[in-house]
C-alpha cells in the first residue's frame, strides 16, 4: 500500500509539472490559474476565505492577487457586510483567460487519460474519494489531511 501512496502522490505531481508548462505559453502560473479557477466558479470571494481553500498563507494570495491585479485579470471591492475585507472578482479581461486556460485542461485530461475508458476512471474516481474520505474522519494523531 505504501507504493500505491507513493506512485499517486507522482501522478498528482506529473499532471502539475505538465500543466505548469501549458499555462507558461499564456503567462500563468499555476497558482494564478487556481485562483482564476476559484473566482470563475465562485466571484466575490474573500480573500482570507479563498487562501484558506487555496490551501495557501494569506499573504501568499495577497501576492498572486497583486500581480494579476496589475494585470487587470481580477479587481478587489470592499466587502460590503465588512469594510475590512476584501472580495476578489475577475475583470472582464480575464474571461477569455479564462476559457483557454479551461481548454489547456480539457486538453491535458484528454492526453492524460487517453486509453482508460470510462469504467476505469469511475473505479478510481471512487477509490480516490474514498481514500480522501479515509484521511479525513481518522482519528486524531493518526492521520491528518
């Protein structure tokens, strides 16, 4: 069993290194895609919520936000239930980022799981739930997510 954790923790970092280097030739980083992920799915998200589900520091978020705000892909607006916060949006610049950057990944799950047909992938969709659902009800101290 230590293998099999081992051989989907290098599939997972295999599918990253290859996206990184689709999302290169439009200029994105793969954290800047996430959080244009984030916000396409979900607009106005807070900041400290969004790093929190980015599973990133805040300041972390504050620095992707700053550069793609320099690039005028996303705006930050008040948070109107609290002055102090911040949501995040997508601009209307970033949305055709957007769409090719949904299209490099339907591209690299169209490569990735070329010849595994869809039996084979709702077998492992299920066992990877499973397994996630498995580190998150252990008990304490033996098993963190």
């Amino acid at each position: 069993m230590e293998q099999l954790g081992w051989e989907i923790g290098e599939t997972s970092h295999a599918l990253r290194r290859a996206f990184d280097r689709k999302a290169a030739e439009l200029g994105v980083t793969r954290a800047q895609w996430r959080l244009l992920a984030h916000l396409s799915r979900t607009p106005g998200g807070r900041q400290v919520e969004l790093a929190e589900r980015m599973d990133i520091e805040p300041i972390t978020l504050c620095r992707i936000v700053d550069r793609l705000e320099e690039s005028d892909l996303v705006e930050r607006r008040r948070d109107p239930a609290d002055r102090r916060a911040w949501q995040l949006y997508l601009t209307d610049k970033a949305g055709p980022l957007v769409e090719r950057l949904h299209g490099l990944a339907d591209e690299l799950s169209d490569d990735a799981f070329a010849g595994i047909d869809d039996a084979e992938l709702a077998t492992v969709r299920t066992a990877l739930a499973r397994i996630r659902s498995n580190l998150l009800s252990a008990p304490k101290g033996r098993v963190t997510a």
